[in-house]
C-alpha cells in the first residue's frame, strides 16, 4: 500500500439544511489519512465564520482531500458559505485534489452516475460497521436543540466510515 503524505486528510460536514444560500456549517471533522488511530478532529459552533476559517487553515498545506459525495456537496457548500461570509481560501486550495470516494466506488471513470445507489450507510453496512448515530436529516434537529455532542458524535462517525471505505479502496488498489 502506498505511504499516504501526513498532510493529507478526510473530511465531512454537518449543516442545518441542503441550501448554502439559507443554510449554515455547524460542523466541519476532519482526520489525517495517513494515521489510522489519529483522533478526528472537529469544528463546531454557533460561530460559522470562525468554523470555516478553522477548516480552511487546517487543510492549507494538504495535497489531496478526501471525503464521501464531497464533490456534490461538501466542497460545494464550504466554498459557497466561504463566499457568503468572506472567508478566504487557502492559496493553493486550486491545486489540492479532491477525491470523492463516493464516486471511486461508483466507478466514476467509466460511467458516473450521481443517482446510483450506496449512501455512506450502506457502504457502512457492506463493511459491517455498526452505525451508532441517526442519520444527517437529524441535524436540523439537533442545531434547533443546540445539541452539539450529537451533531460531532455523528459527523466522527461519518468519518471513521469514510476512513474504513478510505483504508478499504487503498486495500483493492483503487486510490
């Protein structure tokens, strides 16, 4: 298996609703690739700014970032609140490449097809690990309640099954 780079991570997010235009960051996770037992790391709050200003300058010196359906929506909705709020980007953020292994699995290079099936909990299911926390349409939930030990348990969980998926696609030599 290829030695991944120390600064390259996996990521996912957490936010109030589906429309970077209405909706909010609650909370940004990210993990080091390259350190299996590595402690997710996680951003949250009421301070949306101040979240993405953490994310952004905790990937300023990555290569490669990884993330599950991240090109449909994660990187998307990052950049446009960044713009809402007049975050700046890293400099060299044009040249991190972002891989979605939502689309690895998908066989993106053949034929991609966004509709296709395999949701990360499926994909958590496939490799049996067990899904403790709801899923990502609770947190609108959880935001009102201000419920912040909910929202991080579920994102850590969403990145410990995208580190799995990660590790498993290193493993069948398809990243």
């Amino acid at each position: 298996m290829p030695e991944e780079k120390v600064n390259n991570f996996l990521f996912d997010i957490e936010t109030n609703g589906l429309d970077a235009m209405q909706n909010r960051v609650i909370c940004i996770t990210v993990q080091n690739v390259a350190h299996e037992k590595d402690v997710p790391y996680s951003m949250y709050g009421e301070d949306e700014k101040l979240i993405l200003e953490k994310f952004w300058n905790c990937i300023k010196s990555s290569d490669k970032l990884y993330g599950f359906n991240i090109d449909e929506f994660d990187v998307p909705f990052l950049l446009q609140r960044s713009f809402i709020l007049g975050v700046r980007v890293p400099d060299n953020f044009k040249t991190i490449k972002v891989v979605d292994l939502r689309k690895v699995l998908s066989g993106f290079w053949y034929n991609y097809n966004k509709f296709a099936k395999g949701k990360l909990s499926d994909w958590a299911r496939l490799l049996l690990i067990n899904i403790a926390t709801e899923n990502g349409e609770q947190m609108l939930s959880y935001y009102e309640k201000k419920d912040w030990k909910k929202i991080v348990a579920h994102a850590e969980e969403d990145v410990f099954i995208t580190h799995a998926i990660y590790r498993r696609l290193q493993q069948v030599n398809l990243i």
